[in-house]
C-alpha cells in the first residue's frame, strides 16, 4: 500500500528555532520566501516549489521562533487542483487534500504577525522533514530526492513613506509619476527630500492633492519611447541623509522601490474600463515596443503587440504631408527635417548657410523669432517636447531676407512619418512612424473628447 497518509497534506507547525537539514541535491527544490516587516505588523511566507514533475501530497515541520512570530492562517496559493483546505487548528496542524497532481510553483501562503517588541534582524523560517514526513508524488510515492531552502522575516524599521501608485503624462517623453505619502514624523521635517533616479526634490516644494483621505505628493521623472522598461528608483531621506523604508503594496523596501512605464500600462490593461483610455494605454505600449526594436533596447523585455500597425497606409498620412517653398535664389538652402524620439520628442528643420551670416536673416518659428543652432555653415532649428495629441499639429518656420520671405514650411511630426512612409524600405522604421500615428490617434481622441 503506497503510504500517502490517504492523500492528506498535513503541515505542522512547531515553535522551535531551525536548523540545517540536508537533502539529495536533485529532484523538486522547496522553498519559503524572505520579505521585511516591522514590529507589529503582518507578514505572508509563501512557500514554493521548482522542478515540480508533480506533488500530491507534503508533509513538514514549520520552525520560526514565537518570541518574534506568530502564526495567524495560511492559504493554498493556487487555483489548481481540487483544494479543501482547514482553518489552523489550535494545535497547529494544517490540512489540505487534492485529488489531483499539483504540478504548479506557489504551493502555500504562511502570515505572520510580528511581536509588537520584536528586535530589528532576520528570523528564520524552516522547512523540517524526517520519518514519514516528507513529499509525495501523483501517484502516492515518497520523493526521496529534493532540497530545500530556508525562508525568513527580517524585521526592520517601520516605514515612514507609502507608495500610494502611479500615473502617465504624454508630454514629449512620456512622464512617469509616482504618489508618495508621508508620515507625520517624516513631513516634520522641514529638510527631507525624494530621489527619483538622480533626481532630488525636496518635499517641502513637491506638489501634492488629496485623495482617499490621505495627502500624495508626486515626483515624476520623463522616459523616451525606448525606455519604457527602465526603472524609476525612488528613495525616501531625511534631511540629515538618513533613508527611511517606504511601503509599497503591502510591502516593505529598505532601499527604495521602483516602477517603469510597461508597469504602468500592464496594470492599466488590467483594470482600467474606460475604452478610450485602454486604446491609448495600447498604442503607448506598442509606441513603446517599435521604439526599443528600431533602437535595440532591452529586446529581451517586449511588450505584447497590442494593435495593428499594418493597417495604416500613406493615405492615411497623407493629409499631414507637409508643404514647403523656398526660393531659388536664397542664401539660406532647406535641407530637411528629422523627428527624434530616442531621448525626446523632437522636431527638426536643416538649413545650409551658402552666403551671409546668420546674423543676416530673421527666423521665425509660429510666428516668434528664433535663433537657430550653428555648426558650421549648417543650421537647424527645433521644437522639442511635442506631446502625444500634438503630433499631427502643424507648425510654420519662417525665414526672411529683410521683408522678403525666402523659406516657409507648413510641418509636423507626422509629415516626418509621411515622408518614411514614402522614401524609405526600413521595416523597423516603418512600424515604429506607423505605431507614432497611431498613438497620436489614440491620444486625440482620449485627451479631446
């Protein structure tokens, strides 16, 4: 008779500090994660299992010490197979039973509860076999050969900063923008301050708004259409340069938390409703995707194609196609214009200086005179930050020769993506101007409804 104790999985929890046990070092590999906490509060283990060709069933010993931990419940942390799971007894027995093989990663999730006057430190979590105690397979056998790896709480200091979420701005980068809120303790000091990468900002000038009854001040840091899967690093110090934990979904991070764009937009294809705002959120992240293709960026961190880029044609950037005149006998030559979205979204017009000096003509940008750049004889004049919805927004660039007008362009960001379509075969290229159009699109009909 295969002696699975009837399929039952039985944990039991015991109150002893851990020590070592060794296991053959093949087969599946059990685990309990390791997470920070604080005096007081509660804390969730959850305990895994890799190279699983199957389990069915599992019995240990869980060691912790009780001067710092006390077990509150546990919870099967999948949906596969059939679960009836019992509450702890008071005896610290747990059972579970599945009527079939459990061949998944997350096995069981153990919350703790901190002692209010735990000391600062790591306390360890174990896993504790012996006897019949053990792991069994689909088919009712004792696994003799797997490993297993200690988990813990490390109890740190409470945290004085939540990180409340997240929000975009489609300025010309992309703005990434992260709500942070403030213990008493920490606002009381009128010297503290927020990095965001290498970013300082001081709370006392951050912007703040109320919201769920807590007061969020935000700190935001710009990401280029290739960057989306760069991380924001935000840390919290005092003014004496002491840094504090920050909390983040229920979480405690002692050197700062993190977040991208594709974080962003992930959670946002998750749960946001609103179908104008999921269209947008999808061309961003396709935006985001053709970028870091054509720029060989983190290739290996793709987005999932989100819309269809192939269905845009040059008729469809046809209307954006720009118009320019200029005339023959000028000493200025028009050379051309670029679009650039690797660091920013920028505009740009060429020029060649065949006579005279800059000095001699007068530039005109909307109607405002500029000073273009020089290098050289060649010249170039900008618009740089051109936000989502103003991709398809026509700007004029003007050059007189005293009263005599001797260059005038009509041009936007998608007469560049019109002139691509055009002239050139770069696939990449293609659907990167495609995938601009239609951000723009999207981002017309969210931000002007």
């Amino acid at each position: 008779m295969k002696r699975i104790l009837c399929a039952w999985m039985s944990l039991v929890l015991i109150f002893a500090l851990c020590l070592p046990v060794a296991q053959a070092a093949d087969g599946p590999a059990l685990s309990l994660s390791e997470e920070n906490s604080a005096a007081g509060r509660e804390v969730e283990l959850v305990l895994s299992v890799q190279d699983n060709a199957g389990l069915k069933g599992i019995s240990a010993e869980v060691a912790y010490d009780p001067a710092v931990l006390t077990l509150l419940s546990a919870a099967p942390k999948t949906e596969l197979g059939t679960w009836d799971v019992e509450t702890i007894a008071q005896d610290g027995v747990l059972f579970w039973y599945s009527t079939e093989s459990f061949t998944g990663e997350k096995l069981v999730g153990l919350r703790f509860r901190v002692a209010d006057d735990a000391p600062l430190g790591r306390s360890e979590v174990c896993l504790r076999f012996g006897d019949w105690r053990g792991l069994y397979d689909g088919d009712g056998d004792k696994i003799e050969s797997f490993t297993q790896t200690a988990g813990a709480v490390v109890v740190v200091e409470a945290p004085e900063v939540l990180d409340y979420g997240s929000s975009l701005s489609a300025a010309g980068n992309i703005g990434l923008n992260t709500y942070l809120a403030f213990s008493d303790s920490f606002l009381q000091d009128s010297e503290a301050y927020i990095t965001v990468d290498s970013n300082v900002f001081p709370v006392s000038e951050a912007l703040s708004k109320v919201q769920d009854g807590l007061t969020l001040y935000r700190f935001s840091v710009d990401r280029a259409a290739p960057d989306m899967n760069q991380g924001a690093i935000v840390r919290a110090f005092h003014g004496d340069g002491s840094q504090v934990n920050i909390e983040k979904g229920g979480r405690i991070y002692t050197d700062g938390v993190t977040a991208t764009v594709r974080d962003y937009l992930e959670l946002a294809l998750q749960y946001m409703s609103d179908p104008k705002l999921l269209d947008l959120v999808k061309a961003m992240s396709d935006y985001g995707r053709y970028a870091q293709i054509h720029f060989q960026r983190d290739l290996d961190k793709l987005a999932p194609v989100r819309g269809n880029v192939d269905q845009v044609t040059a008729e469809d950037l046809r209307p954006y196609a720009a118009t320019v005149s200029q005339e023959s006998d000028a000493g200025i030559q028009f050379y051309g214009s670029s679009l650039t979205v690797e660091t920013n979204t920028i505009m740009r017009h060429y020029f060649k200086l065949n006579s005279g000096s800059m000095a001699d003509y007068v530039f005109l940008l909307d109607e405002e005179e500029v000073t273009p750049r020089q290098n050289g004889e060649y010249l170039d004049i900008a618009l740089s930050g051109i936000a989502a919805a103003q991709l398809d927004t026509s700007h004029t660039i003007r050059i007189l020769d005293g009263d005599r007008e001797i260059f005038h362009t009509d041009y936007c960001a998608l007469s560049y993506c019109w002139d691509t379509l055009n002239y050139t075969s770069d696939e990449d290229l293609l659907n990167l101007v495609k995938a601009i159009y239609l951000y723009n699109q999207a981002a017309n009909v969210y931000f002007r409804q």
